[in-house]
C-alpha cells in the first residue's frame, strides 16, 4: 500500500497525488463534465478575463460570484465566457462562494473546483485536483501551495502556516495548507454541512467540516502565482474573527471515509 506526502515533495513516478491517506479505490469516478468552476470575487476587474479563459480551457462552465464590485468586473466575467451571479453589495468570500456552490448544484454539477479571481491559482492545475479525486474518491482535493511558500508574501506565510498548525493539533492529522481556496468540493456531500462563515475563515470551516463528517480529504501540490494586487484579508480583525471561529470547533471524526454513500 502506497503512502503519500502531504507536505508537496517531488512527485514520484506512477504517483499521482499526495494527500493524507493511502490510495484507495475510487468510490466515484470522476468526469470533468460534471464539474463547474466557481470564482467568488471582488473587485477582480484587472485579471478576471484571464483568469475566466483559462479556467474554461479545463471545465466547460465557469460561475463568476460577483461579491458587490464596483469596477465591471462582472461584466468583464460575462464577456470572457463566464455565468455570473452578482450580489449587490460586498458581503464576504464565505457568502459569496456559498452562492457559487449553491448555484453550481441547482445547474446539475457533481463537483466544483473553486479558484480566486486575482490570479494566484493556476487553472492548469486543475487536472491534478481531478486525478486525485479520480484516483482516492476524496470528496475535498486542496491545492497544496507550500512548496512554493517562498514565492507567497511574508504575512500570507506566517498566518497560513500558524492556521495551519492550528487545525492540525485540533486535528490530529497534518493539515498542510488550510487557508488554500483552490479547491475541488464533491457538492453533495458539501451541502449536507451546516457552513456559516461569510468572511476569509470558509476555507478552514469548510476543511474542517468535511473532516467532521469523516470524509476525505486530500492535499494536491499546486504552483504559487503572483496576483498582481494586494491581499483583501486584513491581518487583524480576520485573525480576531478566525480565532473567534476556531474556539467553536468540535473536533473532527477520526474516520477518514470516501464519502461513498452520497457519491
């Protein structure tokens, strides 16, 4: 039985993904087809078009969740080939990626890849996210930034490593990119879960979660990009509400089921 490494090392040969559990047969399999792209944003105006062509060069529907901007960046999504939702005032990723997901499992999709509209997350990376679901029947694939770590800003660094060991020790079980939105979420199985967050703490609420349910999860090695702007989290106040949140965690199951039953 193959073990895999959650920390991103160099891929082995006929080893497709790193995650926490050792390869199993698939309860599902996957199929592209069945999978929308889902890009909760705000203000995005200045990359959203290209992050919208890439991402349609990998799923056949891209849904843009247009969060209140006020810069065309709907607009902009609509004319590059996206679906777009709009909400008409900001009120948060959490909330505005729970519209996407939502949205996603109304049009029919099985799966949703969610990525950020600023550019940071590589839609060529989709494929490897789609392997490991193929190949594990994980019903959450992570992208795994933290081999590149360097590449991310000093803060960005510090907090999702510290997060991170945060939700590990809760845990019990290396978790080793907690705060990554690029994501690949078996919706079924997602909306089953009662999710709250509407700010920046929905990755880790809805990692966590899974966990909870005993599902799957998995860590899959993805690139670092530069985003061309500056981060929207504020390090203080969503610090103070994201450790507001995790003093409300209960810890997850100690199963870690492929979710087959809702597969």
């Amino acid at each position: 039985m193959l073990w895999v490494d959650p920390y991103g090392a160099a891929r082995k040969e006929n080893e497709p993904c790193y995650g926490l559990t050792p390869a199993v047969t698939p309860a599902a399999v996957f199929d592209p087809s069945d999978c929308a792209a889902v890009i909760a944003c705000f203000n995005e105006a200045r990359g959203i078009a290209s992050v919208v062509g890439a991402a349609r060069r990998q799923v056949g529907t891209v849904l843009v969740v247009d969060d209140g901007s006020t810069d065309g960046t709907g607009e902009l999504a609509r004319a590059a080939g996206a679906v777009v939702v709009r909400h008409p005032r900001n009120i948060g990723k959490g909330a505005a990626l729970r519209t996407g997901l939502a949205e996603a499992l109304r049009q029919g999709f099985a799966w949703a890849a969610t990525l950020d509209g600023d550019g940071q997350h590589a839609p060529a990376d989709l494929p490897g996210l789609f392997r490991c679901a193929q190949e594990t029947g994980a019903a959450l694939v992570i992208g795994n930034r933290m081999a590149e770590a360097g590449k991310m800003s000093w803060l960005r660094r510090r907090v999702n490593r510290w997060m991170s060991a945060q939700l590990s020790r809760h845990a019990g079980r290396t978790l080793p990119d907690t705060q990554s939105g690029f994501r690949l979420i078996h919706l079924r199985t997602w909306a089953a879960m009662r999710l709250e967050a509407e700010r920046f703490e929905v990755e880790s609420e809805t990692l966590m979660a899974f966990l909870a349910a005993g599902r799957r999860v998995e860590f899959v090695p993805v690139q670092v990009l530069a985003s061309g702007r500056g981060s929207y989290i504020r390090p203080v106040a969503d610090t103070i509400r994201w450790v507001r949140w995790r003093a409300g965690l209960r810890r997850p199951s100690s199963s870690n089921s492929t979710a087959e039953e809702l597969m």
